[in-house]
C-alpha cells in the first residue's frame, strides 16, 4: 500500500542524487582555491594593499599630453567658446 504523503516524491528525491554531487564539488573547488592561495602566500600582507591604495597617483608628465586642446586650437561645433561666425 502506498503512502499517501509520499506519492508525489519520486522525481524530487531524484534531483537530490544530482545536486548533493554538485554541491560537493563546489565545495571541495573552494577548499582546494583556499589551500592554494594560503600556500602561495596570497594572504600573508593584507595590510598593504589597502594603503596603497590611499596613495596620490603621479603626476602627468608635462608637455601638453592631456586630452585639453591646446589655447590656441581652432574652434569647432563642439566648443562652446567658438566665436560666432557672421
């Protein structure tokens, strides 16, 4: 006699021999990421980075290598301080 509570549960329990493999796997990939960055040393200074950060960039070498056109550049349709043209 089969159980009334139970009739439906056939293909749910099927996903489980599916997912519980996977879900292994993606744990034991974590694992084994983990090991191998705390044996390269990845997680020795984690101190550093974070000032470095805080750091001002150098600055832009001089010679007229920004993207600003130079005073004297022609105007054109997209400067607003082109002269007008009558």
């Amino acid at each position: 006699m089969a159980r009334p509570h139970l009739r439906g549960a056939g293909p749910a329990v099927s996903v489980l021999f599916l997912v519980v493999p996977v879900a292994l796997l993606v744990v034991f990939a974590a694992v084994a990421a983990f090991l191998w960055a705390a044996r390269r040393g990845q997680f020795d200074d984690l101190t550093t980075p974070a000032i470095r950060a805080l750091h001002d960039d150098a600055p832009p070498p001089a010679g007229g290598t920004g993207s600003a056109p130079p005073p004297d550049a022609a105007p054109g349709p997209g400067n607003p301080r082109a002269p007008d043209a009558r």
